[in-house]
C-alpha cells in the first residue's frame, strides 16, 4: 500500500495473458521439435516418431521448462533443447502407455495412437528412439550452457524417466489394478513417479540451465511437486466428467481397469478441494521471485482450470 497526501492507492497488479503467453510459446516449442527430428533412411522409424511427437498436445512441460529457465535468468534459447528432449521423453511414457500391454488405448489427442498406425512392434521401437535421442538432443544441441550443468540436467533427466521416476510409477500402477486396497500413501507414490517425476525434472532443469542455486533448486521441486499432484487429481476427475470427444482420448478407462483414483478416495468435491490447495503451496514458493513468477504462477491455475 502506498500513501501520497493521506490518500491510500494500492499498486496495480500486473497484468499477464496466459492465451497469449501459450499460443506463442506452443508456436515455437513446435517449430523446434518440428525441426528437432527430420525424415531419413529407415522413413518408418522417424515417420512413427514424428507420427506421436508431432501430435499436437499443450507442449506443457516444454514450456514449463521454458519459463523457469527465464523466471531464474536464462533464456529460451539456452533451455529449448530441453524442453524438446521432455517433450520427447513424455511422447515415449504415452507411445509405450498405450500399447495393449499397458492401458490399450485406441486413440491419443483424438488421434489413432501409434500402435494402431504403425504396429504394436514400431511403437515400441519409435518410444525406444525418442527416449534415447532425447539425451543426445541436450547434448548435442544445447549452447552457452556450462558443461556441469548440461550434466545435471542429463542427470535429473534419466532419473526422472527410469524406475526411480516414471517407469517405477508405471509399474506400481499396473499392479494396482482391480485391488480396492490401495492406500492414499501408495496412490501418491504412483502419481508422484509416473506423473510428477517428469514435471518436477522440466522446471528443475530449466533452473539448472539457468544457475540457480540448491535453495533455488528446493523450491523449485517443491513447487512442480505439487503441481504434478494437481495435475493427477484433474486428470482423474476429467476421467470421469468428460466424455471422450472432449478428452480426445477414451474416458472412463479408469474405472474399466478397476483403478483406485483420488476421487474413488476423496470423491469430486473433495478432489477439486485438494488440488486448488496443492496449487495455491506451489504458487507460495514461487513469492521470492516476484512478477518473474508470473508465468508459472498462471500455468499453475491452468492445470486445474483444463478440461481436456
């Protein structure tokens, strides 16, 4: 509050465009990963990688990655080739996450998914590639960035991904389909790999690109944590509210493989409580930062504010 004269005026928030901040960010994390992978001999394999990556999609962890390399001083440029290489690491989890195998999904982003295109076996063989060349991508890729930290982000990225991160989560969930006895506590260990592990990776990487400091660091896992808890919460409930036209994948898949989900738990009220409440934690740890914080503040609120 400032006073001039007796007179009280409050200072005048900035104003930030979440549409507008998004349009354009999607706009050039396409164009990189457009340019990222390019056709050549054998075509079936990058058509097939090109088919899932190329898909479409929010391109919320890239950008995720983005603004907080920025929010910490960096720039897009220096943490682009991150942000396409998560993109790549999340289309292998959905690839391989479709297949008959695991959940037997026909349809991703209103899209055939990839087994249905090209084979169940070129599936797996375009997630194996987009998986291992998301690592030489940061590596090869990556400019005016010092070399330890390119190091760190190699790092976080393959824990993130392996049974320490989404791979373990994926794993404790396919095993926990059709038990009615899975506890809140084994719940959050499964979304907090499968899910969480990936989204805590893109904004901590972008911090690291940019040379944050530890402390830095633990805020920043601390605030993606609990966006990536969110995130879960909504997709569970989408899940069940949203038909399958609006989710562009098959709703209710949930509930046909018997799963224990938040609103199983909490019911949809209750859910809807617990991920506004895991939003508003992420977005204190980011008061430090002050307006910097802005886009990540906002992209926060709209992961519970999507409906597809």
């Amino acid at each position: 509050m400032v006073v001039t004269d007796n007179i009280q005026t409050t200072p005048q928030e900035v104003k930030f465009d979440l549409r507008a901040y998004l349009k354009e960010r999607q706009k050039l994390c396409e164009a990189a990963l457009d340019k990222s992978i390019s056709m050549r001999y054998p075509e079936k394999i990058y058509e097939a990688m090109r088919y899932s990556l190329m898909a479409g999609g929010k391109r919320l962890r890239p950008i995720l990655c983005l603004a907080t390399c920025e929010m910490m001083g960096g720039t897009i440029d220096m943490a682009m080739p991150t942000a396409c290489a998560v993109e790549m690491i999340h289309t292998m989890s959905l690839i391989h996450d479709d297949l008959p195998a695991m959940d037997n999904d026909d349809y991703r982003r209103g899209k055939l998914t990839n087994h249905k295109v090209y084979g169940d076996d070129i599936a797996i063989l375009a997630g194996d590639g987009l998986l291992a060349y998301a690592f030489e991508y940061v590596v090869t890729q990556t400019q005016n960035v010092p070399l330890e930290r390119v190091v760190q982000v190699i790092a976080r990225l393959g824990h993130a991904t392996g049974a320490t991160g989404l791979v373990g989560g994926q794993v404790l969930d396919l095993e926990s389909e059709g038990k009615t006895d899975i506890s809140l506590e084994t719940l959050n260990f499964i979304h907090n790999h499968k899910t969480g592990a990936l989204l805590e990776a893109c904004v901590v990487c972008g911090g690291i690109i940019a040379g944050v400091s530890s402390e830095d660091v633990q805020r920043l896992s601390r605030y993606s944590q609990n966006i990536g808890l969110a995130f879960q919460i909504i997709d569970d409930i989408l899940d069940i509210t949203q038909t399958d036209e609006q989710l562009g994948k098959t709703a209710g898949k949930d509930q046909q493989a018997q799963k224990v989900t938040y609103p199983s738990l909490w019911g949809l009220q209750e859910s809807k409580q617990k991920a506004q409440q895991l939003i508003e934690d992420a977005c204190a740890e980011l008061e430090p930062f002050g307006d910097k914080a802005l886009p990540l503040k906002e992209l926060a609120h709209f992961i519970i504010s999507r409906k597809h």
